[in-house]
C-alpha cells in the first residue's frame, strides 16, 4: 500500500477478473451475471472484481442499431445500471467495474466503464479510441484515481490498450494497477497475421474440447500473449484482463480472464468455455523495482516530442480500425 505522504507500505491486494457472455440489450440478465460474481469475489476476500467491456448491455450488435435505439437503450452515469452496481459496491466493501453505453446531457454517446468504489465514488472513463459506431464518441482525457487501499488504478478500454502511448500515459499518472476490460478474440483482422473468427457452431453445439483448443490458439490467447503481458512489464504495473466469453452477434469471444504482475507474469487465468472468474493477491513489494519503472526513470522526453507531432494522415478510430489500405512509414529528415 501507499501511506498518505506518497511512501510505499508494500502488502497485497486481492483482485477478481470475469468473463461472461451477455445477453444482448438484456440488462436485467447481464447485472444478474454481475451480481452474482460480485457476491462470490466478495466471498473470497477480493477487494476489486472488473467485469467486461459493454457488459450491462452487449457490444458487437451495436453496430447494427440506428443511432435513434442507441439512444434509447444507453444510460447516463447516474442511471439505474450504475447505480445498481454502486450499491454493489457500498454493500460488499469492494470495487466493481463494468463497461456501459453511456449518454451525457448533450446526447452524446460513449462507450463507457463505470468503477464504482466502497465510499460510493464512481469513476468513469470513456474508450479513447471507439470504434464500434459511427454515432459513439471518442473520450478525451485518461482516468487514474485513488482507492480506499491506497493503490492507485487506472483503466484503459479494449482497443486503448493497443495503443502504446496510452499504458504509458496511465502509467506516469501513477497507476499501479490497469483495470482493462475487452471484448475481443476472434474478430476478423485486416492484419495477415491477425486474430480470425471462430466458427459460431462451435459455440452453439457447445463442442467444449474443440471451443477451447480456439480459445487458446491464435484467435484467443495466443493473440494475446503477443502484447498483453509487455504492457504490464514495460510500464511496472498490475493488470486485470476481463473479457468476454462466447458469442457476440456473429463473432465468438475467447474470454481467457487473467490478472498480470508488474513483469507480465499471469498470476491466475482461465481458458474455460463458460462464464467464470480468476482470482489473485497482488504482491504490491514487486512494484517500487520492478523493469519498468525502473526503466520509466530513464526515459528522455526531449526525445519523444515526434510522439506528439501530426503528420498528415492520422484518422479516426474507426477508419483506422476497418482501413484494409497498407500503411506507408514515414521517413523523417
């Protein structure tokens, strides 16, 4: 822990990561879910427990909607969703996290994630980088905040976390442990070695050895492996992956729920086919000297204003995420 004058206490802190298949546009069934793995971290002392990207609502199927049933169906923070899942929170001492569709007082839309602490704060955070309809906006601002345990956290949406820059923005903004909810696996990458879709009937017919040997290979885990845990080691934080499971619209999701230590090691994960929840204690002595903070400290910002520079051809998250046009490097003089 951090006492209040910033010195670490070291300690542990117990942290539970879920994975579970919504329902589409069900609310009701979706905090069911959520309750009922808030009441069973709670019961094995977890003081955090994080749910997936969009998960009170549904995700891929947005995408079909007009922006007028979008509307309809999101939420303001204050809404009765959130509000549920505060009182989750102030009832079992925790903090509980589950990603939303929001809507503010100009009617604009977000893909947002609600963490709702014990004290009945609610921190939001809205995706840097949405993509998933064209009516759904862009956040503007990273969010880092301060729990009752004196561990400071951070959270980055799904697609936020492929962005180099933005684990290192939190990161200097002193969170040590990321909170980052997807809903991913299984997509079909412009990329030639990128993840492909799973086969729905492999989900339907409910073939449990063939849906996890998916899970686990190139569409799932494997993807996965390629950059989750340097995030967690590059930067010097804890991370905890939660992710849908089973189907979305038309794509398969591959779950594989884990909680990363500040070297990238996988502390506890799953690649069960079901809806289900890991749990770890997080040795808070490994952070103070752990690579990369330490390597943080040798960074040389005069160097890195080419970060920050346009040059022309940027685009919008969704351009970027569907372009299936080459990219071109650029040569600096």
């Amino acid at each position: 822990m951090v006492s209040a004058d910033g010195r670490h206490q070291g300690g542990t802190m117990r942290c539970a990561t879920v994975q579970f298949e919504h329902r589409a546009d069900d609310k009701t069934y979706n905090l069911a879910r959520i309750e009922h793995f808030t009441k069973r971290a709670a019961e094995t002392g977890a003081r955090v427990v994080v749910f997936p990207e969009m998960c009170v609502l549904g995700y891929w199927h947005l995408r079909r909607y007009p922006a007028d049933r979008l509307r309809e169906l999101a939420e303001p923070v204050s809404g009765l969703s959130v509000e549920r899942v505060r009182g989750l929170a102030v009832e079992f001492g925790m903090a509980v996290g589950v990603g939303f569709l929001e809507i503010d007082d100009q009617d604009r839309l977000f893909n947002s994630y609600a963490m709702c602490l014990p004290d009945g704060r609610v921190h939001i955070h809205r995706k840097l980088h949405a993509f998933e309809h064209e009516a759904i906006s862009s956040g503007d601002r990273y969010t880092v905040f301060d729990t009752p345990w004196g561990v400071r956290m951070g959270i980055l949406i799904c697609w936020d976390n492929n962005l180099v820059e933005n684990v290192r923005a939190t990161a200097l903004l002193g969170a040590a442990v990321l909170v980052a909810p997807h809903q991913t696996g299984g997509t079909a990458s412009r990329s030639p070695h990128g993840m492909r879709p799973i086969p729905v009937e492999l989900w339907r017919d409910r073939d449990r050895r063939s849906i996890e040997a998916e899970l686990r290979g190139p569409n799932g885990r494997e993807w996965l492996m390629r950059w989750l845990p340097s995030r967690a080691h590059d930067n010097g934080l804890f991370l905890l992956f939660s992710n849908g499971v089973g189907r979305d619209d038309d794509e398969i999701r591959t779950g594989n729920a884990m909680i990363l230590d500040p070297y990238g090691r996988i502390l506890a994960e799953t690649w069960a086919a079901e809806d289900t929840m890991v749990v770890a204690d997080l040795d808070l002595d490994l952070l103070p000297m752990s690579t990369g903070r330490r390597w943080i400290q040798g960074r040389r910002p005069e160097l890195y204003q080419i970060l920050t520079r346009r040059f022309g051809d940027e685009r919008d998250a969704r351009s970027a995420r569907f372009s299936a046009e080459p990219v071109l490097l650029h040569r600096l003089e």
